[in-house]
C-alpha cells in the first residue's frame, strides 16, 4: 500500500483562539514495500504526521492518499476501517493500552472487532506469541502479571494480529534497555523481511533511522524539510545541524577516522559493523603495502 501527503497541513483546535498550526504543506511519498524512518527534533510535528497515516487525524490542509483511498481537507472520508485494519499503528507504551483479562483475549480483540472468525483470531493469537518468543502459557495469564517487556510483546501482537499491510512505530522501543531495544527493533526488521511489511519508524533515534530504514524523512517546524536515503542524509552533517539534529555516532566516528587518516572512506558506514569492515580493508591494504 502506498501512502503520499499532498500540501498537507494539520491546526488543532481550528477557528478558535486556541488554534495551532501543527504541520504546513507536508509533501511525502512512502512506497509499498518501503522501511521509512521519519526523524525530527521534540515538537517538529512527527507525532501529528502519524496520526494522519491511518486517519486518526484528517488534514485542515491538502490531501492523504492511504492505498486507493484519498482523504482531503473539508470533506468526509467514508469507509475508513479497511484502512485502519491495514495499517497498524504501535504507539510508544503499547503496553498501556492492554485491558483485557487474559493475553488471548487482549490479542484476538483487534481481528474479533474486524470481523475475524473467533477460531480463526485465536490460531492469529497462538502463531503470534510462537513468532515473539513468548511461553504459550503466557496466553492464559493476565497481561498485567508479565513483565514489561512482555507486556510490549502482547501489545504488539494485538496490532500484528490485525495482518496490517503497514505497520508504523511511535519510538517503539522508548523505556526498554539496550537489550530490549535491540530485541524489539530486530523484531521489526525480520517482520519487514520476511512478511513484506511497509514499516513507517517515527523515532529520535538516528542510530535506528541508519541501521533498519532504507528511506528517510526530517521533519522540522511541521514541515517535512528533507527526504532520501540514508546515505545522503545521514552524510550531510552541516545540514542536519540546521534542523537541531546530529549524525548517528557511528557516522560521527567514521568521520574522526578520515580525518586521522586524512582521506575518506569509499562508502559512508551506517553500522558498526560496516565501519568495522572498512576500516578492516584500510589495515590490510596498509600491511599489504
């Protein structure tokens, strides 16, 4: 499915003496099949943007194409829970959002209010916690006895239980340690390979925007100021400053590297272990020499 902002702007609270401009003439186009990290500083309007790509928000300005459905300013879009079964959002704290009595109950929920049959929600719901590395019996507890990384897990199901198309991530990982983040954020990437997914990354993390995403967005005052992969804009540092964002640290490493060196490398490095390849090349060539 693929999704496009036109000239899309977003005001809360719109005609009143509390109105405010939340995003101004927004122009993005994600395709299907895509790994799009969206990136920006607190308060650059990324949360807003989300909010919009399965029309929990609708825009004040301009149109959101969402697949073959378009949804334009001033006028009433029609049929839009296709769309919000097909495009999952897991927001930062999913977790907060279980309520049900037991994890079964909590994960069949989303397809038994789409009109999935209850065999078929279940086997959704056991294949599920197999896929996440959750103990079966977990699905006969209640999902405030596990603990917090569990409970992620659960909620996440409950959203992959819905089979979305899209899957869109509000700072995923906020909260977890290293090892959880690392966990979930691999969790991720192996449902965008193996299943196909389009995976939206709304993060502050550049470490993660370099390391998974192969397109990426910044946005900066409402407005989505720059867009392309990785490479170029993650290597470009002078032009991320100007929009209060900094290098992923392996690029920053990368770079005090060249300059003891005193040339650059033939690729800029997103991961570490890229960087550890290169820079592996350079003392062989240099024994070799």
């Amino acid at each position: 499915m693929d999704i496009e902002l036109q000239q899309v702007g977003y005001a809360y609270s719109k005609g009143t003496p509390f109105e405010k401009q939340a995003l101004t003439d927004v122009n993005l186009h994600i395709p299907s099949g895509s790994y799009q990290a969206i990136i920006g500083h607190t308060g650059s309007g990324k949360s807003t943007l989300l909010q919009h790509l399965n029309a929990l928000l609708k825009p004040t300005e301009g149109t959101v194409k969402l697949g073959g459905l378009e949804i334009r300013a001033n006028k009433k879009a029609k049929n839009l829970k296709p769309v919000r079964q097909k495009i999952g959002i897991v927001f930062q704290f999913p977790e907060h959002q279980l309520f049900d009595e037991t994890v079964l109950k909590d994960i069949m929920f989303g397809p038994l209010n789409f009109g999935v049959p209850a065999d078929e929600a279940e086997r959704r719901a056991r294949a599920l916690v197999e896929q996440l590395g959750l103990p079966e019996e977990v699905l006969e507890k209640s999902p405030f006895d596990l603990s917090g990384g569990q409970m992620r897990r659960v909620a996440i199901a409950g959203v992959l239980a819905m089979e979305p198309s899209v899957l869109v991530l509000d700072e995923p990982t906020a909260g977890l340690d290293p090892r959880g983040r690392q966990e979930i954020m691999e969790l991720f990437h192996r449902l965008y390979v193996e299943k196909g997914l389009t995976i939206i990354l709304v993060t502050h993390s550049m470490e993660d925007a370099a390391r998974y995403a192969n397109r990426v967005a910044i946005m900066h005052e409402g407005r989505c100021v720059l867009s392309g992969d990785p490479e170029e804009i993650f290597g470009d540092e002078q032009h991320l400053s100007e929009f209060q964002l900094s290098a992923p640290r392996v690029v920053r490493l990368q770079r005090r590297f060249e300059l003891l060196l005193g040339y650059s490398l033939d690729k800029l490095c997103l991961t570490e272990e890229q960087l550890a390849v290169e820079m592996g090349n350079i003392v062989r060539k240099e024994r070799d020499f």
